[in-house]
C-alpha cells in the first residue's frame, strides 16, 4: 500500500452539485386529497378495505398511506394496512410487518390495524403457465387499494416494471405468488406479469391504486388516483414519465465508483441497477452503459434489516458492510428472484481506505490525475458527488454541473470516510 501521506494527496475529490430539474410536489397531502375524491364511489359503506403497502422505501409513504386510511374511513368502511411485498421481510408475517414499521407505517401512527400473514389463496384460472396467489387477508376483504411508486425495474424491462401492477402480482401473491413468476426468470417477469395481473384485476378486488412518481431529487412530483379497472392501461403512461425524470451519474465512463451506502430503501435490489449499469442476472445482456471499472460499497441501511440483496453488485464491500448481513433474510429474497449472482459476497475490506485502494488497483494502471472515481450518497441520491479531477474536467462545462468548494481528502487519519 502508499504511505500515509502520499494516500491523502492521491485521494483528494472535489464535491460538485449535480442540478436536476425541481418539480416535485409543494404539498403532497393536498393533491392526494384531490386525487382520492375520485374514488369516492368505489368504497361501500361498512366495507372492510385493504390498503397494500410494499417494501419500497417511498418518499412521503407515510402521507399518503394515512390520507388513503382517512378516506376510507370517510366513505363509512373499515381500512386496514397490508405488506405487499412477496418475499420481502424474510417472508415472515413479523419480518414484513417490522418492515412497514421501519418507514413509520404502523396502528398507532395510521390509525388502521396491519394485519400481516404469508397465507396467501390460490386463484389460478387454469389459463396460463404460472398458478396465482393472492394475500388472504386481501382475498377476503371487499377490496383493496393498492399504493406504490411507479419506476424502471432493476432486473428487467418491458411493458410494466415496478409498481402497481407488479405489486398486484408479485407483492399480494406473497412468496408463493413470488415465487411462481420468478421460477420463469426474466423472461416471467416480463411476459408472465402482465397475463397474471389480468387474471387478478379480472376478480375486481383491486378496487383503486395510489401511483407514485418521484423526481431525480428522489422527491414526490406526481400522485395519481386510479380506479382498478384502468390501472394496466394507465401505468404504461406513467412508466414513461419515470424514466424521463430518473437521475443518472454525469458521465459513463468511470474508474471507480464509491458507494456509501445501500439498501432495500434504496432500491428493490439495494443499488438501483438502471444507475450503475450492471444487472447480474444470467441470460440477460448487461446495459451498454455506464461502463464502471471497480464499485465499492461502504455501509448497509438500518432500514433494510440486515437484507443484503443486490450485494453481488459490488465489487468490494468494507468489513462493517458485511457484519450486518442477515444471511437469513438476503438468501431467502435472492432464492425467492433465483438471480443467485446478486446474492454474492463481494472482496471484504477491512477497512474504507483499503476497500478503494484495492477498487482503484483493479482498474490497472493509470497515470496520476488520470483516475476517474466518483463517490455518492447512494444510488437515490445524486445531486451532490465527490469527483476526480479527470472526471471534474470533463463535466465542468455542464450547466447542470455547479462546483462546490475545493479538492478535499476523502479519508479521515483513520482510513474512515470523511461525511458526506
């Protein structure tokens, strides 16, 4: 390894601010108010309604997840909150129930019971190639609502990627129901989704769904209402909309990229896959950019319960990263996907210096000042990166690109990451 000083000479980033386009929402408890006044017909008096919640971490989940309780009460019915979310929480009732706590959904803070279980009622109708389950708390409710974040999928792309209908399929289907379609790979996700999900909203239980879409600043710009007989049809629209507005690193070639932390709540397979451009599934092409050398990853979200999924994204992961792990819950989500390779363990550094030390080495040898690195929050995030000079060269001329201060030693004397 360097010495000391010639280290923190080497490592010196410049912070930069990476400007997306602002047009999130001003008051989200406003528009969801408008937007479920157009549900009102749909809620039966003395109705008992489920409201489905996923594992996704939601900017202003809680907001909307409380406004869709209060409406239903509004209309003289009964809601209660439901996981959607297939195999997540370690596919136990507990597991997805502590899940919801951890982003605020709970009795006392939305004022419905959670009723979490993994029964799930089968509801195949002998049509096509998978069987279907759905949530049997949602199955012998009188309807559901179901609420989630529209946005590019992380294994797959096609018609519907992640959101409402997919939460129809996979999330109420619970492991069962998760573990049909993914038994087919991608190639179940992408053909099998849409043909079970009109088997599901054929049985008029998905009475509504709450469409989310947040902008680059992971922000809430958009909150549609919509009825379940047109959520399909509706979705294909949004999905555009969420691509169009995703954020994306401020070029595509790229050394070594440092990740302080993932996460469940940073995305379905803990780094966004649509940022970093690499996929890990076997069979499927790997994005043609961006094109990153060396990823090191240096923390694992509290929020994510020690569920590691997405860790084979990395290259290298530090020591601390690895120690909170629940091998439990991340094996038992990979083996529900089957995408075994994200369930990989990465080189174990011990250390945050020595995790982009040996990211930077397996890049080869470059010419000092040549090194291209970027460092970021998380894949959410990213309006503010640390960046190379090599880097900070070529995307100095951006207009959206705005320097914040001085070149600064990344590393603390300790071999510890400065804050961000």
């Amino acid at each position: 390894m360097h010495s000391d000083n010639v280290t923190m000479k080497k490592y010196q980033l410049t912070k930069v601010r990476n400007h997306f386009p602002d047009n999130s929402l001003k008051d989200v408890k406003k528009v969801c108010r408008q937007e479920l006044v157009k549900l009102a017909g749909l809620i039966k008096k003395d109705a008992s309604i489920a409201i489905g919640v996923g594992s996704r971490g939601i900017d202003n989940l809680e907001v909307v997840v409380r406004e869709a309780v209060n409406f239903v009460k509004g209309q003289g019915a009964f809601p209660f909150i439901i996981p959607a979310m297939g195999s997540h929480g370690g596919a136990t009732a507990k597991g997805q129930k502590e899940v919801l706590a951890g982003y605020g959904i709970t009795e006392n803070t939305m004022g419905a019971p959670v009723r979490s279980s993994m029964e799930t009622v089968e509801i195949t109708d002998g049509t096509g190639s998978n069987r279907i389950f759905m949530d049997k708390f949602t199955y012998e409710s009188d309807g559901v609502i179901l609420i989630n974040k529209i946005k590019p999928h992380t294994d797959f792309h096609s018609t519907y990627e992640s959101g409402l209908v997919k939460m129809a399929v996979i999330g109420l289907g619970k492991e069962r129901g998760a573990e049909a379609i993914h038994n087919f790979g991608v190639w179940g996700l992408t053909n099998l989704i849409p043909q079970t999900a009109k088997v599901i909203f054929e049985t008029g239980k998905i009475l509504a769904g709450i469409a989310l879409i947040e902008n680059a600043y992971d922000k809430t710009m958009l909150v549609q209402a919509i009825p379940g007989n047109k959520i399909m049809s509706e979705e294909i629209k949004l999905i555009d909309i969420a691509r169009s507005n995703r954020p994306k690193l401020p070029t595509d070639n790229i050394d070594v990229l440092l990740i302080d932390r993932m996460g469940k709540n940073i995305s379905g397979v803990g780094i966004d896959t649509n940022i970093i451009g690499r996929i890990k599934i076997y069979g499927q092409p790997e994005p043609e950019k961006p094109k990153i050398k060396s990823i090191a990853v240096y923390d694992l979200t509290d929020e994510s319960h020690g569920n590691a999924t997405g860790i084979g994204l990395a290259d290298l992961i530090t020591r601390k990263v690895f120690n909170k792990i629940d091998f439990e819950k991340t094996y038992k989500n990979i083996s529900t996907s089957s995408f075994l390779e994200r369930g990989k363990i990465p080189f174990i550094a011990e250390n945050d210096l020595e995790a982009f030390e040996l990211a930077l080495r397996n890049c080869g040898n470059s010419l000092p000042g040549n090194e291209r690195i970027i460092r970021i929050k998380d894949t959410l995030h990213l309006d503010e990166l640390y960046v190379s000079d090599a880097i900070l060269n070529e995307i100095k001329d951006n207009p959206q690109i705005e320097t914040e201060g001085e070149k600064v030693n990344i590393f603390n004397s300790d071999r510890t990451l400065i804050s961000f």
